[in-house]
C-alpha cells in the first residue's frame, strides 16, 4: 500500500517527537517517492545536519533546516 502525503508527514513528526525511531520511520516510507514535496521532506530527514562542533551546523542553519522540514509537513497535511 502507498503511503499518503498526510501518512508520512504524521510519520515524521511521531520521528521528530522522538515516537520513532530513524530506522523505524525508514521502515515505513515508501523506497521511492515520486510525490516531490516526499522526496525532498525524506531527504531533509535523512541530511539532518548535526549542530556545532567542527563539522556541524550552527544554530541558524539547523532553524533554517528545521523551519523547511515544517513547511513540508504542513504542505503535505494539507493535501
């Protein structure tokens, strides 16, 4: 069965609410999405940016990250 816009935006906020796991929520989206606002919500997801340190985001960049992740959700919510 394919997922909905709707089923995966929920899927993401139970991962970001911490009610998922990573691997749980891979588990349930779809191998290929062809819905583009999916492809590019699963891929915010799973280039998380890692904040400070040497390598990682600073604050704002990680907001900004954050902040298109819940455009995606709600965009897909309201479909």
């Amino acid at each position: 069965m394919e997922a909905t816009r709707r089923q995966v935006a929920e899927w993401v906020e139970q991962y970001l609410a911490r009610d998922l796991s990573f691997d749980q929520l891979f588990d349930l989206l779809p191998e290929v999405q062809a819905d583009s606002d999916v492809a590019e919500l699963v891929d915010l997801v799973e280039h998380e940016p890692k904040r400070g340190g040497v390598f990682g985001a600073t604050a704002d960049e990680h907001a900004r990250h954050m902040r298109r992740i819940r455009e995606l959700i709600g965009r897909l919510q309201a479909s």
